[in-house]
C-alpha cells in the first residue's frame, strides 16, 4: 500500500469521526492540513480483532519525553522506570486483555503500535536515548491523531472503545514547525466533549522556567488532569504511579472509565 493510500485512509477516520459530530471542522482542519495520516499509519498497529472483549476496550497512549534535558538532568532511567510501571499496572490488571497500548515518543519514534500489553516492549536505554528537541505540539497533535484513528477504527468494526493519553514533557515547546498550543486545544476540547477520552498531562520541573500548568493549560487539558513532579527519579516514578492507578480503574469497565473522567482527576487510591 502507498503512503498516499495510507494518508487517505486514515482522513477517511478522521472524516467519519466529524460525520458524527464528534470533531469539528476547526479541529479537522488542523490534522488534515497537516497531513498527518502517513505518520499515524505505523501507530495503528495491530487489527481490532485482536481483542477478545466484545463490550468494549481501552486504548492506553503514552508520549514519553525523548528531549536532551532528560539525559542532561540524569532522568532517562526514570522515565523508561516510569512508562514500564505504567506498563506493568495494567498487564497486572483483570482488564489486561482490553487494553491496547502505543508508546510513541515526544519526537514521534513509535516504540509500541497499538497492541495487547503482553505483547508490547518495555521502554530501556537499547530503545530509548533522549537526546533531540521538544516538537511538544506538533507531536501531541500526532498522538491525539492516532487515538482519534485508532477509536474510530475499532468503531467500524463494532467494538466501542475508550482513551487514556499521558503525555510526558520537561520542557516548553521548541521545536514545533506546524502546530500551535492552540492546534493542540481544539483537538482536545473535542475528544473532551465526546465523553470517551481522558487527556493527561506531565510537565517534569524544568528549575522553574516552565509552567507546565499553563502550558498543558493552553494546550486544552483538564488541570486535574495535570502532574508537576519535581525533576528527581523518584518523583517522576511517582507521578506515573499516580498516572497509572486512573489507567487501571479506566480500564475496568465503561462505568469506571466514565466515574475516572468525570470524578475529580487522578485516582488517590
């Protein structure tokens, strides 16, 4: 299949997803005239079918930061400790085999397609060096675009879906050429109205420089859906601890997904 068959048919998601009022033209616009069809194609992974529940799923997406400031700050480690204890939550869970994961990192490397979390790889320093920029917006919009895709495929086939999305930052916007925090937003407040998503966010301390509550903010997320550990492995490890109990009680049943989104941010306990 060509890649321009491929950008065609995943517009054809995004155009179905506004058929039914769930995105608007403004956000339409921002992911077809960006042409993002062709990188969310390697995202989608493996067939819908591959899930054994007929009442429904999750699709659980993470976006860990791969920037030079995480190795500069000594944090590599903690973020791969970080991405596989959120891993590890749900393939402990009763829900394991409802749950279909994608690890995409902040520069757009796909680690994970969406697929059954047995069957995806743990994040360590053989798949994983943080040494490039922070596209923080172009590449949000990327992953908010393979959530949309992937939920309105497992929709055609009949199986209704849910979404977590995490995405991991530990510093401001750099170096985005297409997007705009305001991009970002539009999608988001979409997804947020549709009632079947939950959007995250984790801005690591920066020493101050960033306010990642105004920045994810502007982005269109939730403030209770927003973490700020300080910039130590432990904290880090914490936050996605954090992160990944609201997953797992996500992820246990349509009423579950619905009290986490709607309650008052992350799960405590």
């Amino acid at each position: 299949m060509t890649t321009g068959s491929n950008s065609a048919n995943v517009n054809a998601l995004f155009q179905s997803t506004a058929a039914q009022g769930e995105l608007s033209q403004a956000a339409l616009q921002v992911l077809t005239v960006n042409d993002v069809g062709a990188a969310i194609q390697g995202a989608l992974g493996v067939p819908i079918d591959d899930i054994p529940s007929t009442s429904g799923a999750l699709l659980l997406s993470l976006m860990p930061d791969d920037s030079g400031s995480i190795r500069a700050a000594g944090n590599e480690q903690a973020v791969c400790d970080g991405h596989n204890l959120i891993r590890d939550a749900i393939l402990d869970s009763k829900s394991r085999d409802a749950v279909l994961m994608l690890t995409q990192y902040l520069n757009g490397y796909v680690l994970n397609p969406y697929q059954l979390i047995e069957n995806t790889q743990v994040m360590n320093r053989a798949n994983y060096s943080a040494d490039q920029g922070t596209p923080l917006y172009d590449n949000t919009v990327l992953l908010l675009g393979s959530v949309l895709a992937k939920a309105e495929e497992s929709k055609q086939n009949g199986l209704p879906v849910r979404t977590i999305s995490l995405i991991i930052t530990d510093g401001h916007d750099e170096h985005s050429r297409k997007c705009r925090a305001r991009d970002v937003a539009v999608i988001v407040r979409d997804m947020l109205r549709a009632e079947s998503h939950i959007i995250a966010g984790m801005g690591i301390d920066d020493g101050g420089h960033t306010n990642f509550r105004q920045i994810f903010g502007e982005m269109g997320i939730d403030d209770k859906w927003i973490l700020t550990p300080k910039n130590t492995p432990s904290e880090i490890r914490a936050a996605c601890q954090v992160f990944s109990r609201s997953a797992v009680r996500a992820s246990q049943s349509p009423a579950s997904f619905s009290q986490t989104a709607l309650g008052g941010g992350f799960a405590t306990a």
